[in-house]
C-alpha cells in the first residue's frame, strides 16, 4: 500500500492505495467522485478523462500513483463558483449534445482541454479531437455543435452527418 496526496479540483486529497489502483478507481472509489465514468478499462471510449496538471488524461490508464502531488480537475470541479454551469456544460445543454450522460463527463473535459488549446477550432478539429472519446447516443453532431457554440462560433452553418 502507498499513500497518495493531491489536489483535487482545488481541494486537498489523499488516500491509501494499492500500486495497481487506478486513478479513475481513486477518483469514483476513494474520493466519491462518481462523475467520472469507466466505460471501457481499455482506454477506448474517453469517459474517464480528468485533466491532470492541466492535460486531459484517461484516468483508466494511469495508476492514482502516478498522480501523486498532482492537479486533478474533474467533471465536479467544472461548475462555476456559483454552482452554475460552464460554459461548456451549458452549451452541452443548450445544444443538445447529451441523451444517456454516459459519455458527457469525458465530453466535457475533452472539449475543455481541446478550447485550452484551440479557443476557435473548426469544426474538423473538434471532431478530429474528438476521436478518443465514443458516444452510442448523439453521432456527434450536436456534440460538435455544443463545442463550437462554447467557443463562442455561430453554429447555424454545421451540418447534420
């Protein structure tokens, strides 16, 4: 058993770990942050992504050791101060671009990292920056639509695929 210590969404963390937990297990298991999802263990489908010292990450790869003195951002620590949505959460909203959820935590961490990076990414960016992350749900389109919008883009002009 190791111990682990991180700030998680600006809050202090720490816990008792096995060398093989992984961080999405410390996250939804130790720490009761059940906002990040485990859809696939293989780090196929995105749901599990956190940002982790500011990069997205599929905390079902990496082992909560390895986080160890890190920032941890989750979807719980997305809200505004206020408990209002993002804007990113409110365009998800706004637009559509959620049916079951499953997915969305991940969506919504992937498109932060990708605004981070990208502030005004076109619409093949988003959806080419999107290829680690599966919905069953949407087919993306309004996925697409939410990010551009939480870009501050007029979305009118995308086209349904």
């Amino acid at each position: 058993m190791a111990q682990v210590s991180m700030t998680v969404n600006g809050k202090a963390a720490s816990g008792e770990v096995e060398g093989r937990t992984l961080l999405s297990s410390f996250l939804r298991d130790q720490l009761m942050l059940t906002g990040t999802h485990v859809g696939c263990d293989t780090s196929q489908c995105g749901a599990c992504v956190v940002h982790v010292d500011g990069e997205a990450v599929k905390s079902c790869t990496m082992l909560a050791i390895e986080a160890d003195g890190a920032e941890v951002a989750t979807i719980e620590g997305q809200a505004n101060a206020d408990g209002s949505l993002n804007v990113i959460q409110q365009a998800f909203q706004d637009h559509h671009g959620l049916q079951c959820g499953f997915c969305t935590p991940g969506m919504v961490m992937s498109a932060a990292a990708l605004l981070k990076e990208n502030p005004k990414p076109s619409e093949q960016e988003v959806r080419e920056y999107l290829e680690g992350n599966i919905c069953r749900c949407t087919g993306y389109h309004n996925i697409v639509k939410a990010i551009m919008a939480a870009s501050g883009q007029d979305v009118t002009a995308i086209a349904a695929e």
